[in-house]
C-alpha cells in the first residue's frame, strides 16, 4: 500500500509542480516532488526484490501498511516543510525578527 500512496502522492505533486508557478518558485514544490519520487521508486525496487525473493503478496493492504504509507508522507510533508522555514521564501521569519 505504501507503494500506491507514495506514487499517488508524488503524481499530485507533480501535477500541482506543472500547474502552478507560485507553487514552483516560492513554495519549491519541486522539492518536494524529488522527496516523493526518490521514495516511490525506492520502495518500488524494495517491493520487486521482496516478490523475487519471497513471493508472496506485491501490494499489501494490511493495517501495517497503510499506517507505514502515511507516517512516511508525514515525514516526507515534515522535510519540506523544515525546508521551507529554513529558507523562508516570502521573508515572513526575517520579518519577525526586526
């Protein structure tokens, strides 16, 4: 499940990325695309290599599975987000500061 959710993710994101340029160029969405797409197709290789291996199931739907794919686009909208504080694209922390 992990797999479908990190994809679905990452294809609205880039959607999002196409669309719009304010998302682009102060939000640095593009950022956040590389994070999704790098752990999509991460997990993509760790799910054939587990079927190659093991057998068995290619997409789980345990509760497991569904609880790591969320925990992991948390973590991935976390990182993005430190990122974005950090360069403070619209000036609003430098702002505060003064």
């Amino acid at each position: 499940m992990w797999l479908v959710m990190t994809t679905l993710a990452a294809v609205i994101a880039t959607a999002i990325w196409y669309i719009s340029d304010e998302a682009r160029e102060i939000y640095n969405i593009g950022f956040l695309n590389l994070i999704l797409w790098g752990t999509a197709i991460m997990v993509f290789v760790d799910h054939v290599i587990g079927y190659l291996s093991e057998g068995g199931e290619f997409i789980e739907t345990t509760p497991d599975a569904i609880l790591l794919s969320i925990i992991m686009l948390i973590a991935a909208i976390l990182i993005w987000e430190i990122v974005l504080l950090i360069k403070d694209p619209k000036g609003v922390l430098k702002s505060i500061k003064k």
